[in-house]
C-alpha cells in the first residue's frame, strides 16, 4: 500500500503546527493560549462565553470556527484525539468574562471525559460550565438512543447559531437553551468512498472497495450501518435524504431549512455541486424552503473522499440567529443585503 504523501515538517509535530498557522490566518483576531487553545482577542466583558474544541486533523473545524458572532475559544487536541483536561481548562479560563461558560463538542467518548474534567477543574476555581454535545448523526444509533449518537458535520450550523446566541443573550441559561434548540433541530448523515489517514503514521484509516460506500462512516473511519454500491449523485442523494426524513424531526411542507453540503476531504466541489442540485430539487418537491446553503470541505478528514448532508430546521428564533453576520476562517456570513427599490 503506498504511503499517503503530505506537504508536512515532523509528523508528531502537525496538531501544533497547524495551530500555529491557524493563529496566523486569522491576523491578529484570535491569539494562540497555553499550549494548544485558539482564542478570541477581544471578547466582550460580561457575557456567557462558548467554548468549542476535540480533534485536530479536520481543518477548518472546530478550530476554525472561533470568530466573531461564533465561538469565543477552542481546545485543541492531537490529530483525531480529545484534547486533554488541561487544555479544556485553558480554553475556559480564557474565554470566561464571569457568566460561565458553555461546552460545545461532539459526542465522542474522549472528548466528553477530558471535557468533563476540565468542567471540573474549572468548578474548582469558580468557574460555571454547562455542556451541549452535538449528536447529529442519524446512522450511529436510532432515535430512542439520541444521546449516542456521533457528532458530526451538523456541528457548523449548530456552532454558527451558538454563536449568534452568545453574542446576543446575557445569561449562560439562555445560551444553552438556544444550544439545545440548534441541536436538536439538525439531522446529518455521511458516506464514505475512500480513507482518510494519519501523519503520524501515513497509512489510511480504513480500507474499502473499489465499487462500495460506506453509509453512515464516521469523520473519523467509525463503522458506518454497511457498505452499498457505488452509485449515481441521484441515487445517493434520495437515499441520504430519506433517512433524515425517516428520523424523528418532522419536516413539513413550508418548513424553512438550512441545508450544508460538505466534503469530507477530497470530494471535489464539482460533485458537492451536482449532489446539491439533486438535493435540492427533492427538497423543493418536500415542499421545504432553503433558507441558506452551505457548500464545502468545512468538516473534513484529511484525505477522505466522501461527502455529508445535513439539514437544520429554522423557527422564528433560529432563523433571527442565523440571519446574524459572522465570520471566522471556517465559515463567514455576511449582513443580508436588501435590494434597492
């Protein structure tokens, strides 16, 4: 098997490193804290902050997501690995303006162990830190088991209204309210076509055929519900669609939606754009109207060919959240702009 060719310096070294350049891409805007935290420069005083963080090695999130009207910090672990307690509790000290804090990661069990002891260490210096996990992953586990469920590329419109919330409510309550509402108002599902890898070793992740999908895999490689056979953009997309229709958030004709179209790596912009032709159209026939689309590698895995829909209900409040300017190196939205009469 040939090894996966990367434009990198020491392999150990990449999770730090990239933080580095991730610090510089955002000249000057976010700063670099502790070890392994990106942080806002200037976070207002006063209010409940959002802190996001896991696993390096899918650039641009979560690390990329720190911006304004978005997350105020992030912990950064090792490539596809938590980030330890004492990074966490880096983040929270740094983030925190005296209305707590609130956690906001995927569903993962490092993660939630290394996140919780970081909430604890934090309680230990006065510090008040609630948690939301993303579980937005339809095929890891059925409805009845929600809280099982894997975190993934539903995280970016789920921290995008995050952070609208945090920008704009006063009290760490009504921050994880509007979380819990954003979270469980998205669905994602994903496929996979080809390994990711890891630097460190230089070998892919997993292994699949030629003529197959994985359905359901993971950002990470998890096992997915099985293999299907490779297909065409129209007959991935119905199929992908139906099983969040299938799920336990109801969709009705009128609903409004953002829908994300992402890339887990190398999938091309030129399929993402042909899948989302097709999506749409089913969407349209649903009688749901988009609100907002999102295309592009933002919840990647290195090299992993394969894409992942997700689709978030919008209410009053949500859609005033989302409608929110925002920008970071990851995602940015500009103010909607109104047509001259």
């Amino acid at each position: 098997m040939p090894k996966i060719k990367k434009i990198i310096n020491d392999p150990n070294a990449c999770a730090a490193e990239l933080l580095d350049g991730l610090v510089e891409a955002y000249d000057g805007e976010a700063i670099k804290v502790g070890r392994g935290c990106i942080v806002m420069a200037n976070i207002r005083d006063n209010k409940p902050a959002l802190l996001i963080g896991g696993g390096s090695g899918h650039e641009p999130i979560y690390h990329g997501l720190v911006g304004h009207n978005l997350a105020d910090g992030a912990a950064c672990g090792d490539i596809f690995a938590a980030p330890p307690p004492d990074i966490v509790l880096e983040g929270t000290q740094a983030v925190n303006r005296g209305k707590g804090v609130l956690y906001l990661y995927g569903n993962y069990a490092g993660d939630v162990m290394n996140f919780d002891i970081g909430a604890e260490l934090a309680a230990e210096e006065g510090i008040e830190v609630r948690t939301v996990l993303i579980c937005d992953d339809v095929c890891s586990a059925p409805p009845d088991r929600k809280q099982d469920r894997r975190g993934i590329a539903g995280l970016v419109p789920i921290v995008k209204l995050a952070g609208a919330a945090a920008a704009t409510v006063d009290s760490l309550d009504e921050l994880e309210r509007l979380t819990i509402k954003a979270r469980d108002n998205t669905r994602s599902v994903g496929v996979s076509m080809a390994p990711g890898s890891i630097p460190a070793t230089g070998k892919p992740t997993f292994e699949i055929g030629d003529d197959e999908i994985g359905l359901g895999m993971g950002i990470h490689g998890e096992k997915g519900v099985g293999l299907i056979p490779l297909g065409t953009a129209d007959e991935l997309a119905p199929m992908l669609l139906d099983l969040i229709f299938k799920d336990d958030l109801a969709f009705a004709a009128g609903d409004e939606v953002v829908l994300f179209v992402n890339s887990l790596g190398s999938t091309t912009m030129m399929e993402l754009l042909i899948i989302n032709r097709k999506v749409k159209a089913l969407l349209r026939e649903k009688g749901l109207k988009v609100h907002d689309t999102i295309i592009g590698p933002l919840v990647t895995c290195q090299e992993m060919a394969g894409i992942s829909l997700s689709l978030t209900k919008l209410d009053p409040e949500l859609k005033a959240l989302w409608d929110l300017s925002c920008a970071s190196v990851c995602y940015t939205k500009a103010d909607t702009c109104q047509t001259p009469a």
